[in-house]
C-alpha cells in the first residue's frame, strides 16, 4: 500500500512539471463581471498564458458565459525569472452590449509596410 501511495505521488509531481506551470493562479472577482487571474511559469511566457486563459475560460464557462479579455500584460519577474502573464476579463453572455471583437492597439501589432513608389 506504501508503494501505491508514493507511485501515485510521484506521477502527480512528473504531470506537473511537464505542465510547465509553477502556479496555475486563482481568479479573482475584481467588479461586476470583471476578473483577474496571474498564472507563472517556469518554461515560457506562452505557457503562463495558455495556463491564464484556460482558467478564464473555465471560469466563465461555470457561469454559461464567454470571455472577454479586457487586459493582458506579460513579462519575467525580477529575481526568480519566472514567466507571468496577467490577464484581466469578463465573464459576458452573448447578447451583452459590452460583448465585442478583441481589438489589438496599435501597440500590439506590426506595423504595415507602404510598397516602394517609383518617382
């Protein structure tokens, strides 16, 4: 029975590491239908984020709702070099007048090249 324990221990330790992810984070409520959830990562920024928004979306999901994000922000911590990813959202139904398209600022994306004009 000894060994049945610690097997099953050590397989929850292997899953968890290969997830990549140190902390899945908590959602927290932060206004009507407003949320916050950090999530960190060992590995890459990209894991944090899919972490972030795999527990929004299941938040949302628990209330028959659909994600809105309304603010990221990733980067590395100072002096762990843990990756993180902060992701503010709502929790909106679809006929919401607050529920929209994601629109990207101009900040976060490319800029378009104009094509060369011969004088």
């Amino acid at each position: 029975m000894q060994y049945l324990s610690l097997a099953i221990l050590v397989t929850l330790a292997a899953c968890s590491s290969f997830s990549g992810s140190k902390n899945a984070g908590t959602v927290m409520q932060i206004g009507k239908d407003s949320y916050t959830v950090r999530a960190l990562s060992e590995r890459s920024t990209s894991a944090a984020k899919q972490e972030a928004l795999s527990l929004a979306n299941a938040a949302c999901q628990k209330q028959t709702r659909s994600v809105m994000i309304t603010q990221e922000h990733a980067g590395i911590e100072e002096g762990t070099g843990e990756r993180f990813y902060d992701l503010n959202f709502m929790c909106l139904t679809h006929g919401d007048t607050d529920f929209q398209r994601v629109r990207r600022d101009a900040a976060q994306t490319a800029p378009a090249t104009a094509p060369a004009t011969a004088e």
